[in-house]
C-alpha cells in the first residue's frame, strides 16, 4: 500500500508487470479511466497511431506508469465502437521502405462524441486515489483547452488531495512523536521521513496557489468565455 494514499483501500487493475531478471522496473497500473482520459486528451491534440500513444504515454508519465499494449489496444478497439474516435490504416510515406512486419499502423482520430467525453473525464472531479498525481499531470497537459475558471477548478481539486495528505502526515507526526513504544532512535528517522513527505507536499501546495491566483487574474482581466 502506497502511504501517498488517502484512500487506498480499493483494489486496482494490475499493470503488465515487467521481470526484474530482465534488468526492467516493475510497474503498476491505473485506473481504466485514467487512461481513456490520457488517449483522449492527446487525440483531441493530433491524430496518432497506438505506438506514438505508447511512446508519449512515458515521455508524460515515466517509466513507471507505462501504457502497455496489454492496455491501449483494446482500449483504442472500445473507444472505437463506441464511436469515441475512428480509424484509418497509416499510410506510408513516400520514399520509405516498408518495414515488412505485422500489419500496417493504424491512424487514430477523435470524433466529437470522444471531444465531448474527454472534457467530461478532465473537468468531473474525481474520487482521491493513489493514482491522483497522475491523473492531475494528465490534466494539467491538456489545460489549452480550458477556460481559466475550468483549470481553477481542476487546481483546486488537486490542491484539496495536498492539503488531505497534509493532515494525514501531521496526524502521524504526532503520533509518532508521543508514542512511549516507539525508541527514540527509530523516532528520529520516522520524524525524517514525515518532515519529508510534509516539505513535498507544501512544496506542492505553494506552486499551486501560485498557478490558481495566476489563473484567477487572468479571468478577472479577460471577458466571459463560452465553456464547453
């Protein structure tokens, strides 16, 4: 159980999990949504075939949250059923050999269905999770689209799952500090890690209020827009 968690009593998909005899980190999953929500938002950017998904998947996420193929390619099938986006074989560019291998790539588009769903999925709060930092990168990649009372709104969700994980590690800071059964040679280095935990979050907290009082002057300068 990750203890950046608020709230990590649900059970959740498990991602491919890389062998770490083949010199690989292991790696976990998220939540389905969290990654429709990713496919979506960078089809609604350009067009792009499953590979360049994949391939962005870790350039945004890292190597520990990969979009694995066990995961975007029935997710691309199922989006594409329920008319979320369309696709088309990627043809080859002139003066290219072709590869030789498998089946032609397959170019991706978002329809407006898919458009309509994705700003449902970044503007719906969601429930707290250990899967909340990315979900809230995720997001924030996409705040363009946004109108600057919209990405308050997402601010200020992820700044209220801070100021939960802010409470939760002052709570055990004091418990740590006035339980008679633990030594105070392991009380010490329990302090530390505390102190750590609590100096990311605030770290957090200040770029964030930073960013909402930036986004609220902005709507305060600029006329009404029309949301989505």
């Amino acid at each position: 159980m990750s203890s950046d968690d608020p709230q990590a009593n649900a059970s959740w998909p498990l991602e491919e999990k890389a062998s770490s005899r083949q010199g690989r980190p292991l790696t976990r999953g998220m939540r389905p949504l969290i990654y429709e929500l990713f496919v979506l938002g960078e089809l609604l950017v350009q067009p792009m075939s499953g590979s360049f998904l994949h391939e962005t998947a870790r350039r945004i996420l890292g190597p520990f949250r990969p979009l694995s193929w066990g995961i975007i390619s029935p997710l691309l099938r199922r989006l594409e059923q329920q008319g979320m986006v369309t696709s088309v074989t990627e043809q080859r560019r002139a003066g290219l050999p072709s590869s030789g291998r498998g089946q032609p790539p397959r170019l991706y588009t978002i329809t407006p269905a898919g458009r309509e769903r994705f700003l449902s999925l970044l503007l719906t709060p969601s429930a707290y999770s250990r899967d909340t930092p990315e979900e809230f990168v995720i997001k924030l990649t996409k705040f363009q689209f946004l109108t600057p009372a919209q990405r308050v709104t997402v601010l200020q969700w992820y700044r209220s799952y801070q100021d939960i994980l802010r409470s939760s590690y002052q709570e055990a800071r004091d418990y740590v500090r006035h339980n008679p059964e633990i030594t105070d040679g392991e009380r010490a280095w329990i302090m530390r890690s505390i102190e750590y935990r609590l100096h990311r979050v605030q770290a957090e907290r200040s770029w964030l209020d930073q960013q909402i009082a930036g986004e609220q002057r902005e709507q305060d300068a600029d006329p009404p827009m029309m949301e989505e």
